[in-house]
C-alpha cells in the first residue's frame, strides 16, 4: 500500500479513474489488499465529522473502502473525491500513519 500511495500522489490524474494506474492500483487495492471494511457506511459520517489529520489507520481504511463501495452505484464517486482531494488527504494521512508505526 505504501508504494501505491507514493505513486498515486506523484503523478497527475483522469478521469475516469479506472484509466488511470495509480488510481486504479488503489481501488484494486482496496478490493485485494485485505483493507476491505464491511462497517464502512456506517462508520464513514463519523470519518467525515473529523479532519483528515485526526484519521486513524482503520478510518484511512474505511473511507477508502466507503468511496469504492459508493462508486458501484455512483458512478463518478471515486473521480470526484480524487478531483476535490479527498482521497491525496487519505493517502498523505496514512503515509503519515505509517511513518510513525516504523
């Protein structure tokens, strides 16, 4: 996951995201990496009440897993949170997380 998040915020994105490698690497990610949330809808209006910088590894997790999930039935979800920031916020919070886990 480490590696996907540098990638994603190094490179510019398009939409839509399943055009775009880093974009698409983390969604994979998401469905295969063993972050997965099954709690993510009903933890998410918790997540979104908080800023970014108070998110713990498991909220990163959560978010991340309500925004793929929406995306099933809202098309554009995942673009329009790579578009506003939302997802460059989660992965700078968990590169934060991990640096001080190391």
């Amino acid at each position: 996951m480490k590696e996907i998040a540098k990638t994603f915020l190094a490179v510019p994105h398009t939409a839509p995201w399943i055009y775009d490698e880093s974009a698409s690497a983390l969604v994979n990610f998401v469905y295969e990496g063993g972050i997965w949330d099954a709690r993510a809808r009903e933890k998410y209006p918790a997540i979104r009440q908080k800023s970014p910088r108070e998110w713990s590894m498991d909220e990163v997790f959560a978010y991340l897993t309500f925004i793929v999930v929406m995306d099933r039935t809202n098309e554009g979800c995942i673009d329009s949170h790579i578009a506003d920031g939302t997802i460059a916020s989660m992965l700078h919070r968990y590169l934060e997380l991990v640096e001080v886990k190391e």
